[in-house]
C-alpha cells in the first residue's frame, strides 16, 4: 500500500461513519466517492431519475432563485446550484433529512444553500417568490394534497414548478366534457377518469403515503392549481409553468376560464 492509498482510507472511513451515523438515508448521494446509501433498492435514486429528465430543465440558473420543497437530504437543491442558481432554499419538516442535507452540501462545498425546518402549507411564511420551485415525491405523502398546490402558487411560485408524484392505476387520460349532468354515472367507472387513490393504513410499509393519483388526475390537479403543464418529462414528472388560478371567478358571476 502506497502512502497516498494509507491518507485517503481513513479519511473515507471517518466519512463513512458519519454518513452510517446520520442514516437511514432515501438520497443516494456520491460524497466524494462514498455513497450515502450504496443499498439503496432503487439504486442510484435520485440520480437515475434526474438523468432522464434534467435535458428539459434550464441549462442555465445563473442569477436565478430555486426553493426546493420537500428536499430531503438535498440532492436537488445541489443540483440547481450545480447549474449556477444564486439562491437555493431547501425546506423540509423533518429535521434528520435537513442534517443530511446540510452534511451532504458542506461536505460537496455548497455552504450557501439556506435549509429550513418548514411544512408546504407554511410556505406563506417565507414572504417571497421563487423562479423555480421543486415540488417532487412529495404530494403521496400529504393529507391535504390540492391546498398545498393552492398554497404554492399563491405564496411561493414565480415561474417555473418542476412537479413529481407517485402515480397509480390507468396511465390513459381521459378527454372530459366542460361540465355533466347529474344522471352521468358512467364517466366515473373510466379508467382515464382523474382519481385520487385514499391510503386509510399503508402503502409500501410507508404510513405517510395518503394519496396517490392516477395520471389523468396528477395532471389535472397541477391545472386547477394554476400550473400549466409544458413538458411531461418524465413518466411522473412535470415541467410547468405558474398562470392564472382557472377557476377563481367561480361564485362571483364573471366569466371563467374553459378546463381546456
């Protein structure tokens, strides 16, 4: 063993131990050569996936602000300042995933990205816009799923909204008429219906799992939220852009918007 192999393995031992020291983690994350769960039943998750949508995300943040909601241990906050965005805030409400997150971005030098302890539906509190907002695995886990939507686009969301929820059931959408009569029974048994699938117990031994929509409805809720849908760049994950809440006239008897 040369003197160069003896220097770097206790650094990688004493690496090693404080990763296992902050575990388990879902980020699987390469500090510096060793990874934050090489066990990981997904394998190099969230990296695989990224890879498969990235090339339809800006090359570019420079100058840009990204809050990343949800960050777990920060893979995708790291990411973004990867691609030059000046400011990165990355909230979530689970203190030993922001201990990663702080851990993993210090050891890979990105001391400037800003980790909260913060729920989605305080995201008010923040006071101010993002030009990118990251809203990913997060929506399956929520027991109000729709209001964090609202709560997004009315406080935080400025521009751009890259969206990912597990989806289950038909992945066929549904053409749908403006409105249907009371008598209309039928459209319901449709598989390309938009349905949001209740979890009463668990779902993948995970009890945090409430609500899993279907594609028809995953896309349908980003609509009535105020997202309009650019790019399905991944099987569940969406490019968006923040417009108008569609349906905000409802009630006052001006003219609203058509679904479509």
């Amino acid at each position: 063993m040369n003197v160069a192999a003896r220097s770097i393995e206790p650094e990688a031992k004493e690496l090693r131990e404080r990763i296992d020291a902050l575990g388990p983690w879902f980020h699987n994350i390469d500090l510096g050569g060793v990874w934050t769960a090489p066990d990981h039943f997904l394998g190099d998750y969230p990296g695989s996936k990224f890879k498969r949508f990235a090339p339809h995300l800006p090359k570019d943040l420079s100058g840009k602000s990204v809050l990343d909601i949800g960050c777990n241990a920060g893979f995708y906050s790291m990411e973004m300042k990867r691609r030059g965005a000046e400011r990165v805030v990355g909230i979530d409400s689970d203190d030993r995933y922001l201990e990663q997150a702080r851990f993993a971005a210090t050891t890979l030098g990105y001391d400037n990205i800003e980790f909260r302890n913060l729920s989605v539906y305080d995201v008010a509190a923040l006071g101010e816009r993002f030009d990118v907002v990251i809203f990913m695995g997060v929506l399956y886990h929520l027991r109000h799923p729709l209001l964090a939507l609202d709560l997004i686009h009315e406080h935080v969301a400025g521009d751009l909204l890259i969206f990912q929820s597990m989806q289950r059931g038909s992945g066929s959408v549904l053409p749908l008429e403006e409105d249907y009569p009371f008598e209309e029974t039928g459209i319901f048994h449709e598989s390309g219906y938009p349905r949001l699938h209740f979890v009463e117990r668990e779902y993948a031994h995970d009890w945090t799992n409430w609500w899993v929509p279907n594609r028809a409805c995953a896309e349908a809720m980003l609509r009535a939220s105020g997202f309009a849908i650019e790019t399905r760049a991944e099987d569940e994950v969406y490019i968006c852009r923040r417009a108008e809440m569609p349906y905000a006239a409802w009630g006052t008897g001006a003219v609203y918007p058509k679904k479509r």
